[in-house]
C-alpha cells in the first residue's frame, strides 16, 4: 500500500501521474475497462495527439496502423490494425470504428462499425482537475471478444495496454509543448 504522504509529495512534483484502473465483468466475456491518468498536459496539446489519427500508431504501443477513412465535420471513421504477442503467438485484430469529437467537452467517443470484436466502444475524456492545472485522462473502453478469444488473456493484455496507451498519449503531449 502507498504510504499518503508520499502521494501528495509526488501530487507537488511536475510529473505527477497516477493510473486508477477499474474493470467490470458482464455475460458472453463483455469486459468494460476504465483507466484514468493525472497528467500536467493541456487539454489542446491531449486533443491534439488524440485527433491526429493517421499517426496514432507511432506512439500508441501496439497500435500497428490507423488511418482516417472518413470525415464529416466531427464526424470520423477510423480503420485500425492492433497486435499482441500471446506466449509467443502473434495474435492481431482489426477495427473499424465510427468516433464522434466532441472538443468542448474534451471528449472522444468510438463504437464499432465491423472488425474482429463482437463489442469494441468506448470513448476518450479529458477533464480538468478542479482548483489545479492537471488533467485526468480517461480511457473507457467496452469490448466483446469473438467466440475463439481467450478472454482471460485478452482481459490481462487489455488491463496492461490501458496504461500504456494512457503513458504513450500523456508522452508525446507533453513533448508537443517542449
């Protein structure tokens, strides 16, 4: 257990960031995952590395394509190849995801158009933290493998790939600003 004097000596430092992660189990292996991150990137710099869709999978860990195949003003559809690696399988899923933005409330919600998931939605939320200048990222993501998915594997892959993405978003927002 974290000692509470720690994190608030941490919460002064300028690097603070915590991930909170909570999962929920439904029938027929839906699992719905929320992670959040504090960070002491801005809402714009955040929205913009959430928004740049064709370059998404240059920092997202393994995000291995996504491109932008449609948009109608905050409207946008996303074609997206990911890849895990299981006990040595390679294991790879692809999604195509219909996103609406919605900036003013730095928020980014995605649902399933077809791919290799049953379920696949979720959205991004940028929220300030209030009376401070950090942010909480949230990543909320619903998803229902096929019927040949391990789902306790992929839960596991999902629980550790939440954080990274998390990590990867919060990186290369901040090295926007530097």
């Amino acid at each position: 257990m974290n000692n509470p004097q720690e994190s608030v000596d941490h919460f002064k430092t300028n690097d603070y960031r915590t991930i909170e992660q909570t999962m929920e189990k439904f029938s027929n292996g839906t699992r719905r995952l929320a992670a959040q991150l504090t960070t002491s990137a801005s809402l714009d710099s955040l929205w913009n590395v959430l928004t740049d869709y064709d370059r998404l999978n240059i920092y997202i860990p393994n995000l291995l394509s996504s491109k932008k195949i449609y948009q109608n003003k905050n409207n946008v559809h996303l074609k997206q190849v990911g890849a895990q690696d299981f006990l040595g399988i390679k294991f790879s899923a692809e999604v195509t995801i219909d996103l609406f933005e919605e900036k003013e409330l730095g928020l980014l919600k995605f649902k399933l158009i077809r791919g290799d998931f049953r379920k696949f939605e979720g959205s991004w939320k940028i929220q300030n933290i209030k009376n401070t200048s950090k942010n909480s990222l949230i990543y909320d993501l619903t998803v229902q493998g096929c019927q040949w998915m391990p789902i306790g594997m992929i839960e596991k892959r999902l629980k550790k790939d939440l954080s990274e993405n998390l990590l990867a978003v919060d990186k290369q927002a901040k090295s926007l600003i530097n």
